[in-house]
C-alpha cells in the first residue's frame, strides 16, 4: 500500500514525538498482519497454508475477518476478499481459469482457528484494508489522547472533532459537494484509476465475486460512502461498485440507510 497519507491533529500544541510514535507502530501493526504485499504478514501466511490445515489467528486478524464475514453477508456476497487468485493472474496478463477456488464459503473460521476448502484459495484484503488502516490510525491516536483528528489515507479518511482553525472538518466529494465530517468516515471505490488489457478489452481491477471475472465498462465508475468507520465505508464503496445500475446500487443504498455519491 503505497499511496500516501496525512494525518491532522486539532488539539493545542499536540506532541508530535507522541504522533509520530502512535502512527510508526500502526503501520507496523498493519504490515505485519493485514499487508497482502508483505510475504510475511499473517494474512500472507494463511494465503500459503494448503486446504484443510488449520491455523490459529491473532486477535487482530480473528476480529477483522469475522467483522469482512458480516460484510459479505450484508452484501450478498458481492463485497468478498477470496478474489485475490483471480487478480495475481490479471497481474500476469491472464484470466483465472479455475473458478472452484472462489468464495468466501471456502473459508472457516471457528474460534480463532482459520482454514480454507481449497489450495489456491486466497484473501485479498484492499477492498477494506486500507480503511480498517484509517481507523487503527484514528483510535489508536484517540487512545493516546487526541480529541481532535483527521486521517486520511489514498482518499479513505476519517475525522473527530475540529479543525485547528476552531471549524469542522471539511472534504469535498469529487464533482458534487462540499461535506463536514463529523465523527465519520468516508471512502471511494473508483474504476478510473486501475485498468488492464487483455486481448483488446480493458478490465478495472475491481473483481466481481459473482462473474469471477474483473469488471469492464461498469455502470458506475466512483462510489462514496459516509459510515462510522472507514472499515466499513471502504468494503461498501466496493461493493457498490458491483451493481448492474446506479439505480439499483441506490435502491439498496437507501434500503440500508446508507448515504452514497454515486457516479
């Protein structure tokens, strides 16, 4: 996860030794648990275990990935993380052939013990990741006894109380409005920016749980979504993403009381 970050304090003359401290052994938390990147990370490690060998979870990773179960149940599946063979092949130029690995029913998880049905099933946690990050980032400064944060992360932000300037938060939702953020987070999943080739078609590198394929020319190219946690909002910014319409994406939007910037 390469994309940069800010991170603003509000509070009187912060210390920011203490900052910086809380935000090196997050990043260092993330990497060494949920960094799909890092060959090392625990979340890499599982994606090795071959099937039916089970392995215990840290605390961490068990919370996170029973809150990425509720997520996919919410979703109806089309928030799910098991993608990640299909997007190691897109990355080679290639479409996944073998579609058994797929799905988050591969997966067990009971306790914290963690086993998967099938040897090429993996997880690919970036559709929520990052903002699981934002919000380990926020508590974790909370904990140290900040009131007044901003966080953000490739676009994934979350804020409490005020601006130093003594005013809310504020961000802009691109091509609509001005928002003040008030104990909430915001992510966006957008079609834009990643895309690949292949024998003449472009492909985003969102992936469709459903299809098992990438998606090319989706109906809708950017999601926002206004949550509690950026968690959250980051795993259903991409699950918007996967509706056959913007109007249907809005229906369900609505049906859960969720506010979105669809485009």
């Amino acid at each position: 996860m390469t994309m940069g970050y800010s991170i603003l304090i509000g509070d009187s003359n912060p210390d920011m030794d203490q900052v910086e401290s809380v935000v090196l052994s997050t990043f260092s938390e993330i990497n060494a648990v949920f960094n799909n990147w890092n060959p090392e990370s625990e979340i890499s490690q599982l994606n090795k275990l071959p099937a039916g060998e089970k392995k215990p979870l840290s605390q961490p990773l068990a919370h996170f990935l029973r809150r990425i179960n509720e997520l996919v149940i919410l979703t109806e599946g089309r928030f799910d993380p098991t993608i990640a063979p299909i997007k190691e092949s897109l990355l080679k130029g290639e479409l996944y052939p073998d579609s058994h690995a797929i799905g988050w029913d591969k997966i067990h998880i009971d306790g914290d013990l963690f086993w998967k049905e099938h040897n090429h099933t993996a997880l690919d946690l970036g559709g929520a990741a990052k903002g699981h990050g934002v919000d380990l980032l926020f508590e974790n400064l909370q904990e140290a006894g900040f009131k007044n944060i901003f966080v953000e992360w490739g676009g994934e932000i979350r804020a409490s109380g005020s601006h130093p300037e003594k005013r809310p938060w504020k961000i802009a939702i691109r091509g609509s409005e001005t928002l003040e953020l008030k104990e909430r987070a915001i992510a966006t999943s957008g079609s834009y920016l990643q895309k690949w080739t292949i024998d003449e078609t472009s492909y985003t590198h969102i992936i469709d749980p459903k299809t098992k394929k990438p998606l090319s020319s989706p109906p809708i190219t950017s999601a926002s979504v206004l949550c509690e946690s950026c968690f959250e909002a980051d795993a259903l910014a991409t699950a918007l993403m996967l509706f056959a319409s913007q109007e249907e994406a809005e229906m369900w939007a609505k049906a859960h009381n969720l506010k979105v910037w669809l485009f």
